[in-house]
C-alpha cells in the first residue's frame, strides 16, 4: 500500500468514527432533553389541576353564599308581601 492510500485510509477511518461518535451524543443529549420536556409537562399538568380545584372550591363557596343571600332576599320580600 502506497503512503497515500494510507492517509486516505486512515483519514477515512478517523471522520467515520467521529462521526458515529457525535451522532450517538447527539441522540443521548435529545433523549434527555425530551425527557426533561415530559417532566416539564407533567409539572405544568399538576400545576393546572390544582388552578383549577382550587377555582372550583371557590365558585363552590359563592355559590352557596349567593344561595344563602337569595334565600334570605326571598324570605324578606314574602314578609313584605304580607
């Protein structure tokens, strides 16, 4: 084999591995860039539905104050109609 079949052999040989080498880090970091996305979602997801019990429990408390007062509006207004 000639010096220059060597180089070329040997620089062919050097970019395939390097190559190889930054595809398979380059999938390593975006799977666990992904993962971190799902984790990022389901803190997101948790963080929602507890927004929204928590809205809930409030309309739930107006709700039965708004009750309260119609029923004491309707009582009135029957002792007045009297």
């Amino acid at each position: 084999m000639s010096l220059a079949s060597k180089i070329a052999l040997g620089g062919s040989l050097v970019f395939t591995v390097c190559t190889v080498t930054y595809v398979n880090w380059s999938q390593f970091t975006q799977r666990g860039t992904l993962r971190e996305g799902v984790i990022k979602d389901i803190q997101r997801q948790a963080l929602k539905k507890s927004q929204n019990i928590k809205v809930l429990q409030d309309q739930i408390e107006l709700t039965k104050i708004l009750e309260v007062q119609r029923d004491k509006d309707l009582r009135e207004n029957k002792e007045l109609n009297k």
